[in-house]
C-alpha cells in the first residue's frame, strides 16, 4: 500500500535527480521503518525536448516524459492522476528538505487535510537563510484564519504542504491555469472554502532556493496568472462578491507595493555584484554592446549612466516618458518623438531600468527598433547566475 505520493514536476531539471534520489533513500527507508508502508515518487519532466532516464536505485520511482508542455499546474495535475498514495505532497524541482520530512509531516496531518511545515527561504546571493514563519501567529494563522488565503497567500510553496489525496477540490483538477504562478494561491483558496482544515507543523523541514533566477517576464507572467486565478474564482462563484473585491483591491494595491519592493530588490542584486566586482560594463562588453541607450532616466537609470561613464561603453542618449523636462549630459527623448526610430539604428542594444514596466515598453521598443532589449534586472539576474555557475 502506497502511503504518500511525492509529485515533482521536471523542467529541463534532469541535473536534479541525482539529489533527490539521494534525499528520498534516506526520508523513505525512515518513513517505511516508522509506518510500515512505502511512498512513492513521481517525476513529471515537462520538457518534451530532453527525454529524462531513471538512474539505477531501489526506489518506488516513476518518469513520465510528457509529449507537449503542460506548464506547472498541468504537470501537477498529470503526477496527481497517476498518484496510488493516500496523501500526495508537490515538490519542485529545486527544492530541498529534510531527512525526516515526511515522518515530520506525516506524524503532524492527524485528521486535518493538509498539515503546512515551516522551512527557510535560501538567496544564493545573500549569507544564510531566513525561517519562511518568524513567529508562531504566522502559522496559527494559516490554521486558524477561515478566509485567511483571500487576504493573500502565505504558504511560500505547495512543497510545505503535505496533503490527503481525496481532499483536493475537483475543481483545481479540471480547470488547468495557462500561466505558471499561482495555481498552489487557488488550491487553499478551493480548499479553505471546501471547508478543509489544515495543520500545521512549526518543524522547519522544507527550503525555498532562490537562485536569482526569475526573470522580468517571469514576473509579469506571475501578474497574468494572478489574474487568471481571479476570472476562475468569478466565473466559477467561488467567491462572494465582496470577497472577490477585496481579492481584486488586494491583487491591485499588492502591484503597487511590488513595484517598490523589486526596486529595493534589484539594488540589493546590483550591491551583490559590486562587492564580487561583478560590473555590468564588462557584461555589456563581453556581448559586444559597445553603444547603448537608456530606457528610464529616474533612480536607476542615472545610476546605470555613471556606472558606465568612464568605461568603454558609449551611452548614446536616454529615452524617457518625461524627457521635455529632463536635463542631462546626454539627449533624451520621448517615446513619441519623431526622431528616435532613426536614433535607434546607431546603436547596439537598450537597457530598460523602469522595472514595473517593462513587458509595456517592449513591446513597445519593438515596434520601432530590431536591436536587443534588456532590462536592467535581468542583466543583473543573468550575472549573478553567471557568478553562481562560476
């Protein structure tokens, strides 16, 4: 008998099974010895293009090589559908647990539908790691707030969530989210207003890794799939009205704060960098972008321009929304003006720095110019990874 499903959808992440291999020898033979039944794993490898192979272990381990690409909530749902367990926990496929993990989770459920550990949240760029829950209330109320996941979502992954089989709503099985993010947000929403009562288990057996690696259009793609879970919570009246609102208020105001954290965020990758004497001169020189215009001439933007002053990279001019009433060294212009498309030609590539905008104003770019465009977030993202990888 199957006791616990362990789902982990794959994506070009064939470099990860080795560690979990590794991980689920040691978690499972606890497990068996503790429960006297079996867990089994699930791989789901979403990437048609890179056949994933079994290595040699004892193990109750299957691979499924999907023919087309299903996205993160589809691979879930497809490891879901081949699951024999009676609780089935989604990992991803960097994740990283503990060696008691699921006796830990499995001990805690009791006769809840999903019992939620505690874990660490791990930056690569940062020293040590920082506990997912600070404080005890932060995890009481997950357990105790019957609308809480409304208010916003305070599981910082499903691999926290141990889960029974039966208690996941039919609905989060059938209506596939299109864009990755926020299918785990729909869950405890579907589930809290099933009426399913989640433990929770202050054992901090689960990590987040954060490699620096989600991208500009990663983010905005979250935004999009936020807004898919809404037009699935409305048009299937799951919510009330006034709840749908104040999701719709929260979703809104939560962009806004958003803008200013990523900002703050962003800095924070620049300072890393900086202390690696990692500098985005070279990264620019190293691609052969030897002339380059700035997209946003605010914060960021006359930061970028110093940092490339006195290099061997020429920034041309500045493009910027307010440009009539700029003064700089350089010229600026306006999106609109008539002669940006001309200046575009002279040079080898744009550098974005309005961070909250970015998928607009490419599109935009786009239209006028055929050179690379970048934003200066995904530069910085690239040269940590490149670092990391170092």
């Amino acid at each position: 008998m199957v006791d616990i499903s362990i789902i982990i959808p794959l994506y070009k992440g064939r470099k990860y099974l080795t560690y979990w291999v590794e991980m689920l020898s040691e978690n499972l033979k606890k497990f068996q010895k503790e429960y006297k039944s079996h867990c089994e794993a699930i791989f789901v490898n979403d990437y048609p293009e890179e056949k994933v192979e079994l290595p040699d272990c004892e193990l109750d381990i299957r691979i499924y090589n999907l023919k087309e690409n299903r996205g993160i909530h589809g691979a879930r749902v497809f490891g879901y559908h081949k699951a024999k367990g009676a609780y089935v926990v989604f990992l991803d496929q960097d994740d990283k647990i503990t060696k008691d993990y699921f006796v830990s989770q499995r001990n805690s459920i009791g006769s809840s539908d999903a019992v939620v550990c505690n874990g660490y949240r791990e930056r690569l760029w940062m020293r040590g790691k920082r506990a997912i829950y600070t404080q005890d209330k932060q995890l009481q109320r997950i357990k105790d707030g019957d609308n809480f996941f409304i208010g916003r979502n305070e599981i910082c992954s499903p691999g926290q969530v141990l889960i029974k089989k039966n208690s996941i709503p039919d609905l989060w099985l059938t209506q596939i989210m299109n864009e990755n993010g926020a299918d785990d947000y729909l869950l405890w929403i579907l589930m809290k207003k099933e009426r399913c009562v989640f433990a929770v288990n202050p054992q901090r057996l689960y990590t987040h890794m954060e490699y620096g690696s989600n991208t500009s259009s990663q983010n905005e793609g979250m935004k999009n799939s936020l807004s898919e879970m809404i037009s699935i919570l409305c048009e299937n009246h799951i919510l009330g009205s006034e709840e749908l609102e104040d999701l719709r208020t929260i979703f809104e105001n939560g962009q806004e704060a958003n803008r200013y954290f990523k900002m703050v965020k962003v800095y924070d990758y620049w300072m890393y960098l900086n202390i690696r004497n990692k500098r985005v001169d070279h990264y620019l020189r190293d691609r052969n972008y030897k002339k380059i215009a700035i997209y946003g001439m605010n914060y960021f933007g006359n930061r970028l321009y110093d940092a490339l002053y006195r290099s061997s990279i020429e920034v041309v001019f500045g493009i910027d929304i307010g440009a009539d009433g700029i003064e700089h060294d350089i010229p600026i212009y306006r999106m609109d003006s008539l002669e940006l498309a001309k200046k575009l030609t002279y040079i080898d590539a744009v550098v974005v720095t309005a961070i909250s905008s970015y998928q607009n104003i490419l599109n935009d770019l786009k239209k006028l110019c055929d050179k690379p465009i970048m934003s200066i977030e995904d530069i910085f993202l690239e040269m940590m990874k490149l670092d990391f990888m170092g």
